[in-house]
C-alpha cells in the first residue's frame, strides 16, 4: 500500500531532498533519510522530518566515495526490507572556468550525483524487478537541459543524469518500474546560497544584483522555485496513476527551458 512504501532519499537533509523527505513522511512512508553530516548534525532535518509523521532513519554516507554509494541501499533494505523508491537528489556545485576548474572538483561533482545514481539504481533495481514495482526519481536540473557558463562538471552531470536516466526507463518500460528527472530551476537552497556568493566575488558583483541579474537571468517567472514545488511532482510520480510517465524530464522551472 502507498502509505507502507520505503523511500531512500539521497541528500536529505537540506534543500529539495529535505522537502521530498518530509512530503514522503507526510504520507505515511518509512524514510530512509541520507546524507553526508554525522548523525549529530543530522539531528535538526531529522526532527523536521519526524514532525510531518512516517517513520524516519539516518543513514550516513559520503557518495563521492563509489564503495559507500554501492553500500548504501543494502543498508536501507538491511533497515526497512525494501526499497520502493528511490529518489537520487545528493549534488554539489561549483563555480569555476573550465580551464581553472580543479580535476578533483571535477571527479567530486560527477561521482556525487552521477555515480552514486548508477550505483544505487544498479543496487536498487533487481528488487523492484523481482516486484515488479519501482519507483527512480533523479533529481537532475535546467542545467540538465540547457548550459550555463562556469559549471562545466554541473552541467555535464546533469545532462549525464538525464540520459541515464532515459536508458534505465527504456531497460525497464515493460515492468511496473518508473524512471524519471526532475530538472528544476532555481530553487533557493543553501546550495544556490553559495552559488550566491561564488557568483559575487566571481564577477565582482553584490548578492542582490546576482540573484536578480544573474541566478534568475534565464528564469522567465523571475521567482525562485519553492523546494516543496519538486516534493509535490516527486510524490505525484510514485502514485499508480503516473505509471506511463516514465524516461521523462519534467522541467520544473518557471519557462527557463521554454526559451
Ligand atoms: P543542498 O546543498 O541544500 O543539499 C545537498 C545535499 O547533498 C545535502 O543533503 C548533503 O548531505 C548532500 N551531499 C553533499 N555532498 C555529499 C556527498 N559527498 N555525499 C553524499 N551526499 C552529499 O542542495 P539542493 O539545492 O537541495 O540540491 C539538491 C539537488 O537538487 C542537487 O542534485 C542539485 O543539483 C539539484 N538542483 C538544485 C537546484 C537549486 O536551485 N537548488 C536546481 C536544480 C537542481
């Protein structure tokens, strides 16, 4: 039953991935809340997500390190026996020319949410199979869609998100399992925080003409996206009534990639 589901969440402890975390608590789901903090630190977005309802659980890792990607869903199914869905929603950003872009930034950006989403599909998708039902959510971005300058390793892992996830859900279209990006614009989290402040001392600027100027350039609405916005579409996505949206990109950006 929809209310009984184990969802993991990659990255839930702050911005989108704490929203998802706590719309899926809201609904009655047992969460399998990740992220990178120590459990103390984990301890505010786990009370927020234990104020909605649902029964919630912190599990620790760090996904740039592929050996801990690929352990993380047998712990969640070693915790609650199953995984239902899986929501791939860790990111990291940074701001940086090409040319001045560290390769270890590089490597660390595309192993957090590129990487970690082949591993935890590839650990999390015989179970669904054997089901028979399945839920992908990968959290990708405009910039899955579209490039900005100075996000390279972003960019280039967003789309890479995106047609993962298209080849999963054509692997895939003939079972109950679903595969599907939320490609989101700006959504104000602490992640678009620091991009905030990279972006001013870049281009020497001050905060509030860099969201105005600059963040929001190519969002037509002109409004950063409310992080409960993407909750909403990814619970949407789980119920039985969207099992034909499946390999899709659903932008969620305020008429950015309508341009
Ligand atoms: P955030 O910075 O608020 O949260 C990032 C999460 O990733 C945290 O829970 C953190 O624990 C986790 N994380 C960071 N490094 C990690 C690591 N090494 N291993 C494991 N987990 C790690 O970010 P957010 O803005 O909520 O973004 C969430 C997702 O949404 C990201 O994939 C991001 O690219 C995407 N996104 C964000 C926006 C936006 O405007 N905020 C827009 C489009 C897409």
């Amino acid at each position: 039953r929809a209310e009984h589901r184990v969802v993991l969440i990659t990255g839930a402890t702050s911005g989108i991935g704490l929203a998802i975390a706590k719309r899926f608590a809201a609904a009655g789901c047992a969460v399998a809340v990740h992220g990178v903090e120590s459990e103390d630190d984990a301890t505010p977005a786990m009370a927020k997500i234990a104020g909605v309802g649902g029964k919630a659980h912190y599990f620790h890792a760090d996904l740039a390190d592929p050996a801990q990607s690929r352990d993380l869903v047998a712990r969640v199914a070693d915790t609650f026996g199953t995984i239902d869905v899986l929501v791939n929603n860790a990111g990291i950003q940074k701001v940086a020319a090409v040319d001045e872009l560290d390769p270890s930034d590089w490597h660390r950006i595309i192993a957090v949410s590129l990487d970690s989403a082949y591993y935890t599909i590839r650990a999390a998708l015989p179970e669904m199979k054997r089901k028979d039902w399945g839920r992908i959510i990968n959290i990708s971005s405009a910039h899955g869609l579209r490039a900005s300058p100075y996000k390279s390793a972003y960019v280039a892992t967003k789309h890479g998100v995106v047609g993962l996830t298209k080849t999963v859900a054509l692997e895939v279209a003939e079972t109950g399992i679903t595969v599907n990006a939320i490609c989101p614009g700006y959504v104000h989290t602490p992640l678009v925080a620091t991009q905030v402040a990279d972006q001013a001392r870049l281009r020497k600027m001050d905060e509030d003409a860099v969201i105005r100027d600059i963040m929001l350039a190519p969002q037509p609405s002109k409004r950063f996206v409310r992080a409960e916005e993407i909750a909403e579409m990814a619970h949407y996505l789980t119920g039985d009534l969207a099992r034909s949206i499946t390999g899709a990109a659903i932008s969620i950006d305020g008429g950015w990639t309508a341009k």
